[in-house]
C-alpha cells in the first residue's frame, strides 16, 4: 500500500473571513492575558492615573504665575502633558515576550508555518495588548477631566484631524515595536533592546517634554524621526486652534512613515526568517 499523501496547508488569507476570525482572535488572547494577574491590572491603572496627576501638578508648578512659556500657553502645556501619559500608556506597552517567547521555545518555527503569517499574527496580538490597556487609560482620562487639566481641542477640526493623526501615529508605535522585537532571531533577548527602546521614544516622541521646549538644534533633529509622529503631531493638532494646510502636511508625513516603516519592517523580516532553521533544513 502507498503512504498516503501529507495534507497540504492552505494559506489563509488577510482580506477572507476566515483570516478576520483568525486575527480577532488573536487579538482577543493577547487582551485577555494582560488581565490574568488582577495586582499587574490594578497596578497599571493606579500607575496611569497617578503619572496623570503628578504631570499636571509638575507642569503647574513649572509655570507658577506665568501664563505662557516660549509661546506656550499654560493650558495647553497641562493638556499636552496629561494626554501625552494617558496615550503613552495605550501606545508603550511593548509586548515582546511573546515573541521572545516563541523564539527561546522554537515554537516560531511552527508560527511561520501555520495558514496565517506570523507578522499579522504577532501584530494583531500587540493591538490586543494595547487594547487591554484602554481601562487604565480611560479612568486615568477621566481623574484628568475631574481635575480640570484637560481642554476641550483647539477646534472641532482640530478634534477631527487629531483622531485620524492618533490612529497613525498608533501604527507607527506597533510597527517600531515588531520591528524592535525581531532583534531576537539575532541575539534571542530582546529586553535589554526594548529597555533602550522604551527610555529613547518616551523622550523622542514628546512623550515627557513637548518639542517645543527643546533646543533648536535637537527638536529639528526629532522632528526629522517617526518617533515624533507617536505622541507629539497627534499632540500638537489637538491644541491647535486653526488648522490648515500644516495640519494636512503633518498627517501627510505621518502616513509616509508608515508606508516607509511598512517597507523597512518587511525587509527586516525576510532578514529575519533567513536566520530560522526548521527541522534541520
């Protein structure tokens, strides 16, 4: 008798149900683990809503009497501030350890060979990650508004543009973040890689100190990196009380880094999975 024929695997596609179903539920997995340790989930939310309080408190202080500092006015810095921790906190949490994980393990050796690729897998279950950190975020946003720290955007256009700007600048965090995250087919640990990732974009982002209160010479230059199109374009668009054509060129470029960072992370992935042996071969 012939030994029957190994069944085939069939690719799932991105754009068919199956491959929908397939990343939801992912992304449903990743949103559930960041809930199993109830002190790791109560203490994020006590972090985020004190990081809330504590900036406003410090940007207060650093204005005192004054009403605008290098021709920021005191409202908008305590706004900036306040939104720039509550996104950080959905935008950083920088989950590698699953793919670190996979990697230590040699189940990735399984994940490429799985219906669905393992980079829309792996970036679906960052999304899901982050999603599980819109809880701390939110009662850290609303503890802000108590307080009165936050206004309302400089226009409703502004609100508009802001949101569309916030959505990219997300992407582009969760694309630096499986980018930085695929240093481990390299060196097989990633932490001491995102530690120094983390310190670098919570400054370079705008994250801690807007651009606008850095020298020249040093804002130019962070200006010039994808960074700064995470936190502070998103930023700057939402104080801003007249929109215009600067505010269609800051999307613009912000939507060029992501085909860029799309393009750079694909190279770096067919890098990557060179240095993978599967079975020996």
């Amino acid at each position: 008798m012939s030994a029957a024929a190994p069944e085939r695997i069939v690719p799932v596609r991105l754009g068919t149900a199956a491959g929908s179903r397939a990343l939801l539920a992912c992304a449903g997995q990743a949103w559930r683990a960041q809930f199993v340790f109830r002190a790791a989930t109560w203490s994020g939310i006590i972090g985020a809503t004190l990081q809330v309080v504590l900036v406003m408190l410090v940007w207060t202080a650093v204005y005192g009497a004054r009403t605008e500092v290098a021709g920021v006015g005191q409202d908008d810095a305590i706004t900036y501030a306040v939104l720039g921790a509550v996104i950080a906190t959905v935008f950083q949490p920088f989950v590698y350890d699953t793919l670190y994980g996979r990697l230590r393990t040699g189940a990735i050796a399984f994940d490429v060979m799985r219906p669905l690729s393992a980079v829309p897998m792996t970036l679906a279950q960052q999304a899901g990650a982050a999603a599980a950190q819109l809880p701390a975020a939110g009662i850290a946003l609303a503890v802000g508004l108590l307080l009165g720290a936050l206004d309302a955007p400089g226009s409703p256009l502004s609100g508009l543009a802001f949101a569309l700007s916030l959505l990219l600048g997300f992407t582009i965090a969760q694309i630096l973040n499986f980018m930085i995250g695929l240093v481990g087919f390299w060196t097989l640990e990633v932490s001491g890689a995102f530690h120094i990732y983390r310190m670098f974009v919570q400054f370079s982002s705008g994250a801690l100190i807007p651009l606008w209160f850095m020298p020249d010479w040093l804002s130019g230059g962070l200006s010039l990196l994808p960074f700064s199109s995470q936190v502070f374009v998103p930023l700057t668009i939402y104080v801003d009380p007249a929109p215009g054509p600067h505010t269609l060129t800051a999307i613009a470029v912000q939507a060029l880094w992501v085909l860029v960072l799309v393009l750079l992370a694909a190279l770096l992935w067919r890098r990557a999975i060179r240095r993978l042996v599967i079975f020996g071969g």
